[in-house]
C-alpha cells in the first residue's frame, strides 16, 4: 500500500500540468486496493473526497485515494465518478492510519475503510429537525385534553419549539400523545435547522486538590499537550488517583480547543466513569460503543466530524472517527485484552491509538494499575515515557492479600467455601460491612453429565461443554451461543436417573451463599445476568446504599467499582486463569487478580482479599501475597526473553477453517508444507485447534513465530501467496495474537 501510494505521488507529481483525469477510489470492500475511474469534466477531486462511483450495476461511496489513478484499468474499460458528497473529506491522518492498520494486520484497505466510515448516514446533508409549538388561536378546551396532554401544553407555554422526542421526555409522556396534538391541530409544527451541539465539556471547572505527587504527574501529562507525538505510561495502584490525573491533560487538551479520545474497554458497562467524567467537566462526553442507535451514530459522527465533541469516549472502534483535531488519546486499562478485536479485522486498539497519535503527531497516555509486559517493555526501551503514582488517595491502606492452602483447608464435598474464606465472611457480615466473590465462570455449572453412565453433555456445534444455567433454565454453549433445556434422559445410555452438575459457577456459588447465610441479601454479577447499562447502574446503586450484603460476580465485579464499605474479597479459584496455560494466562491471572483485590477498602475501611489456591507457591499467587508487582514482571519478562515470545519476539496465528473437515486439513497442510524457512523464522503447526469444531466449521491453527527484528507482515504475505485456497475454506490471519484457541 505505502508503495503504491508513493507512486502514485510520483505519478501526481509527474504529470502536473495534465488534467488528472484518473483517480483511485477506495471502496469499504474487503477486496482489492481501489479501482481507477475516470474525473468527469466540471468536477474537482482532492485526496480524501467522499466520492460516488459505479461498481458492477451498483453505484458505492467510496474514498479518493490517490489521484491520478494507478493505471491498472485500461483507459475503454474506466468509469466515470458519478459524483462527490458535499461532506468533509477524509483526513490525511485518517487516511494514512486506515493504510497502516491494513498493513500491519494483513486486512484488505477496503476492509478498514469500512471501520472509518461505519456510518454513511452521517455523510449525507443533516436534514432539519421538526419541533412543535403551540398553534395560534386554538381552542384548546374544546378539545377536552387528557392529563398527560395537558402536561404537553403546559410544557410548551414557555418554551420554543421543540422535538417531539424532547417534548416526551420532558413532559413525561409518549411522542405519540405529542404526534395527536399535531394531528388535532392543537400543536404547529415547525423545521428547525439541524442543531449538532452536543453539551461542551468545560476545563475551567475546578478539579479536586491534587496531591503533590498526583499535580507532578498531571504536569507531566499536560506538558505534552500540543508538543507533538509522546507515548506515556501512567502507572498506580488503584485508587491512587489516575482518572483525576489524566483528567487534568484532558482538561489541558480542551483549554488547547483540542479534541480528546478516551479509549476505556467495555465502556458501556463503566456507568461510573460517566458520573466522575460529568462531575469534573461538568457534561457527559459523546460515547461511541455498540450500544448506539443509528440516529445517535449519525449525530455522533457529524459532532465528532465537525469538532463540536470535544471528549469521545469509546471503545475500539471510536479510533476510526473522524477527528479534525484530535489533540489528546488516552487509553485506560491499557492491559485489558477487551482491545483487542478477534472478529473481522483483528487489531489491538490499544496498540493502533499508539499508531494514531504517532501520525497525528500527538501525545498517547496508557493507564493501568497492572501494565501489559508489552507496554512495560517499551518503556524499559526508551520508547514510552513513565509517569508513577505511588500510592493510594488519602492514605488509603492497601489491601492485605492472603492465600488459603485449599489441601488444608477443603471445604465440604459439593461446597466451595473454604471454613477460612466462610469465616472471614461472618466477620464481615457481623460488621456490617460487605463483601464480593469473585469466580470468572457464568452459569452454575461448567459441565453437566450423566449420573448412570458419565456421558458429558457437549455442544453439537462446538468442541465444548454446555454450561446449565439454573436460573434460566437451559444449558448453554459459551462459544456460539446454542441452547437447550436439560435433557429428560442421557442421549448416550437412555436413563432417566438425571444428571451431575460438576464445577461451580457463580450461580452454584450463590446457592452456597443461600445455605451458609440465610440472613445475608446477595447479588449475582456476571454479564448473562445483568442486561445493559441501566441494569449495571442499578447494581452499582444498591450496593452503594447497601442494599447487598454480598456481591457473588465474574469478571465485572473488578471493573473500577469504588464502594467504601466493601471490605472483604474472595476468590473461589485463584488457579483458574493459570490451567489454559497459554501465553498470557500467568500474566492475565496477576491482572485480574489484582484488579479485585483493589476492590477492597477502597475508603477509611481496611480491606482483606482471600485467594482460594491449591498452588499457594505459584508465582502468581506469591507475587500477590507479597504485593511485589514488579518482580512478577521481571520474572514473567525473564521466562517471556527466553522463549523468544512476545514482546520480545513475534507471533501470528493462521486459523484455517471450513465445514468440509477434508478441505480444511488439506489447506492446512499445504501451508506447513509451504513454511516459510528462514533465520530467525519459525511455524508450528497445523494442528486442530483447542475448539477444533467452532460453530460448525472445523479448525487448525499454524502459529509463526520471528525474532523481534524480523518484520513478520512480509513473510506472512510471502507465504499466503504461495498457497491457493479454496473458497469454502478461510485463512484467518491474527498477528499478534491473543487468543490461541
Ligand atoms: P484510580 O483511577 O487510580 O483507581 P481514582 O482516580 O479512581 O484512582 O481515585 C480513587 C478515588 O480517590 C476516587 O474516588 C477519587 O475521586 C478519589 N481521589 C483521588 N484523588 C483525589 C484527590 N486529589 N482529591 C479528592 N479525591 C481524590
Ligand atoms: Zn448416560
Ligand atoms: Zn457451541
């Protein structure tokens, strides 16, 4: 891409004077580099123009990519550009950002393209708004109106002409009472131009009194605004303050009349983060997740495009927007996995923002309690700069960390609740004070089978387990989604003596909860049970006013939460994360881990984490106990050197997949037959896949793997091309990979 794109500079450069009657067009198709067409006469093109083209018997929108075209159409077969949308055209940046991603990742352009212009809505002229007012002259007695329409009339006695949907929100009633006043005549409509003034974040609102290691680290972070490209680290424990430090080089940023992207993983379930972010600038910022409607994506997208949004807050796709003038990226909890997008194009957002600011020249904040070894590693080479708050807010202590020996301490057959864990529990309760249990795994059960003849009961679309989940009823495939009610009998031996739940999920852990403390009011957490941001919000409440004694949760019971009774954690598994054995598991154990535990005593209340383990000398488990992230890191850093992995070496996974399992090997094959054989260059592979049958395709997987200073997008590309694939079958290309299954 970046070739071509410099020939066709040289090409521009060459023929001046000519009339640049060619022009490449990038259309959001995961096919091909662009197609040539034709500039009609009358029309005037630059690079980044939404433009009209035809393709087959269909007209898209596309992108001019380069002008002058690359001449790869003969000049009969060229079609003319139907014609150029009156809409800003596509940054520079942007433009330059959608290349690199698509060379760095191995996606077709058009495939990225189709991320930064996910919304065409927005590109069409806005239309203006209808609003209602009050008509003239209207008797509105005579119309004998219902309370919920006189509310309306009220309503719009003293104020201009509104939207139905605001008049609605405001008067308390449907938009259809408002629709029947028009109708009635009682209301007279009126076109208001469209208004795209989301509120406007305001930097001059004071900001807490920062400690003094918290205003050196925000003059740190501020300093950079508007000094060109800065990669940071910001690194603390939590609580120790780095939202209210990074909120100062937001708020620098806006003084600066820049915009600002906050990237947060899953940012629609942080209803918190919206609060403090309201509280401190005195608006919500613009989100951007999937969560949107389309109405509110086209709005967003024309705020953000016309500069009026000041902050975006989004998760990975926000970094494809528009910006005219982003000034400021600040990416928090850095370390989440959550960045990294598996489906379509695979990216790391995390790692593409650094991309982004490094060609829009600004700087990039990365925050996070427990930093990627990626991140780390950069920093110990110079690359990123490191901003460190020490310590937590106010002389928050940290909490005390303890592991239980469970070959000591075993808790009945069928329970999980080691007598430590239950009587640190009690303790809590008597108190008054609350407490969480942490168990990554949904449902009730992981696996369910036979009590006659121990036939498991699997996914007929997938390798793997159903998972019964008692509350509602069904067995459920976590990887595709399939369910079922538990069958009647055992599909394998045809008795009817029932089957055994083997393994606790968290619904399993609640009705331990139930038995061992009647007394107690608890809330299950896990993202099947609570539906939604509202649904998280009202959590976050009763468990704020103490509503919940006991917060039974997966995962997100350790996003950001700050609840100040919350005094006790536990976690039924600590040796969970660390089975999978793949190459993050320690690392991404230690994250999570240590992301609960700073759930407790967060306030004036000391708090106490208990961490159930059969392998209290795990690595993992001792860097916990003895609070020393850092030499977890060294450790983890030694082993990572060693075996050349990442961030000291490369990786990129290929899946192969298909429903014919004979194709599917097949391709697989030849690619290991075709391994690129080179110093520094390694594959292994094929193999069937961890879930060898996903959704019904079957999978292999080959992993490359190259020193660090080998670029592997070439020898991928090198050996892809040598290799001809049916097209039943897909080659799926994950550089830098996460997952391995
Ligand atoms: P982190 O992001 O590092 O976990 P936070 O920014 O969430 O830390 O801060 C933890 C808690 O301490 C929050 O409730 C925050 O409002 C409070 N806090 C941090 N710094 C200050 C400060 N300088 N003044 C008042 N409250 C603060
Ligand atoms: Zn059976
Ligand atoms: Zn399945």
């Amino acid at each position: 891409m970046t070739d071509k794109t410099a020939s066709a500079a040289a090409a521009t450069q060459h023929d001046k004077n000519a009339t640049l009657a060619r022009v490449t067009v990038l259309l959001p198709l995961p096919i091909g580099e662009g197609y040539d067409y034709r500039v009609p006469e009358g029309l005037d093109l630059a690079e980044g123009d939404f433009v009209i083209v035809p393709l087959g018997r269909r007209q898209m929108l596309g992108v001019v990519w380069a002008l002058g075209g690359s001449g790869d159409i003969a000049e009969a077969r060229l079609k003319d550009v139907v014609g150029r949308l009156d809409a800003p055209p596509m940054s520079t940046v942007l433009r330059r950002f959608v290349s690199w991603v698509a060379a760095y990742t191995l996606a077709a352009p058009g495939q990225v393209l189709r991320m930064a212009m996910s919304v065409p809505a927005a590109l069409e002229p806005a239309k203006p708004v209808v609003a209602y007012r009050l008509a003239e002259g209207f008797d509105i007695e005579g119309l004998r109106p219902s309370a919920a329409r006189r509310r309306v009339l009220t309503l719009l006695r003293d104020l201009p002409p509104l939207p139905a949907g605001d008049i609605a929100r405001e008067a308390g009633v449907s938009s259809g009472v408002v629709k029947g006043l028009a109708e009635a005549g009682a209301l007279a409509t009126v076109l208001l131009p469209p208004s795209l003034r989301p509120p406007v974040p305001d930097p001059a609102l004071p900001g807490p009194d920062l400690s003094d290691d918290q205003r050196s680290a925000a003059e740190a972070l501020s300093g950079g605004i508007g000094g060109g490209y800065s990669a940071t680290l910001l690194d603390g424990v939590t609580g120790s303050g780095k939202t209210e430090v990074y909120f100062e080089a937001i708020a620098a940023a806006l003084r600066d009349n820049r915009q600002v992207l906050v990237l947060l993983p899953e940012i629609a379930l942080t209803p918190h983060w919206l609060e403090r972010f309201e509280a401190r600038f005195g608006c919500r910022p613009l989100e951007w997740h999937s969560e949107l409607t389309q109405a509110q994506r086209r709005d967003g997208w024309r705020a953000v495009s016309e500069g009026k949004a000041g902050v975006v807050v989004g998760a990975r796709s926000a970094l494809f927007l528009p910006f005219p003038d982003l000034g400021l990226i600040v990416v928090d909890e850095e370390h989440e996995p959550a960045f990294k997008q598996e489906e379509g194009v695979t990216y790391n957002a995390r790692d593409m923002a650094v991309v982004r600011a490094h060609l829009g020249e600004i700087p990039i904040v990365l925050v996070s309690a427990t930093p990627s070894l990626e991140t780390v590693a950069n920093v110990e080479a110079g690359r990123y700069a490191k901003v460190t708050l020490p310590d937590r807010f106010a002389g928050a202590a940290l909490p005390m960390i303890q592991a239980i020996d469970m070959r000591a301490h075993r808790p009945a057959p069928g329970r999980w609740l080691s007598p430590p864990l239950v009587e640190a529990m009690r303790g809590t309760l008597e108190a008054g004070e609350q407490a969480v249990l942490f168990l990554n795994r949904r449902g009730y059960a992981p696996l369910t089978l036979c009590g006659s003849c121990g036939h498991r009961l699997g996914c007929p679309n997938c390798t793997a387990w159903l998972v019964e989940h008692r509350l509602a009823g069904r067995l459920q495939c976590h990887q595709c989604g399939y369910t079922a009610r538990l069958p009647s009998e055992c599909p394998s031996c045809q008795s009817t003596d029932g089957f055994k739940a083997v393994g606790p999920g968290v619904e399993r852990i609640a009705e331990e909860v139930l038995h061992t403390f009647p007394e107690a009011r608890f809330a299950v957490v896990a993202s099947d049970t609570l539906a939604g941001p509202a649904a998280v919000g009202e959590l976050l409440r009763s468990v704020r006013e103490r509503e919940v004694d006991i917060l039974i949760g997966t995962q997100l019971v350790a996003k950001g939460h700050h609840f100040p009774l919350l005094t006790l954690v536990g976690v039924i598994d600590a040796d969970l994360g660390l089975m999978g054995g793949d190459l993050r598991a320690a690392e991404r154990t230690y994250q999570i881990l240590h992301q609960v535990a700073g759930r407790a005593g967060r306030a004036e209340h000391p708090g106490r984490v208990l961490l159930q383990t059969y392998d209290p000398d795990h690595k993992v488990l001792k860097a916990l106990v003895e609070g020393d992230r850092d030499r977890f890191l060294e450790a983890e850093a030694d082993d990572r050197r060693r075996a050349g992995m990442p961030p000291y070496g490369r990786l990129a996974g290929l899946i192969v997949s298909g429903a014919d399992q004979r194709l599917v090997e097949a391709v697989a094959l030849r690619l290991g037959r075709t391994a690129p054989r080179e110093e520094g260059v390694r594959v292994l592979g094929p193999a069937p896949a961890p879930f060898s049958i996903l959704r019904g395709r079957h999978r292999c997987r080959l992993l490359l793997k190259t020193a660090k200073a080998i670029a592997i997008q070439p020898v991928l590309r090198r050996w892809l091309a040598q290799v001809e694939v049916p097209a039943s079958v897909r080659v799926q290309v994950d550089v830098d990979p996460y997952s391995f299954l």
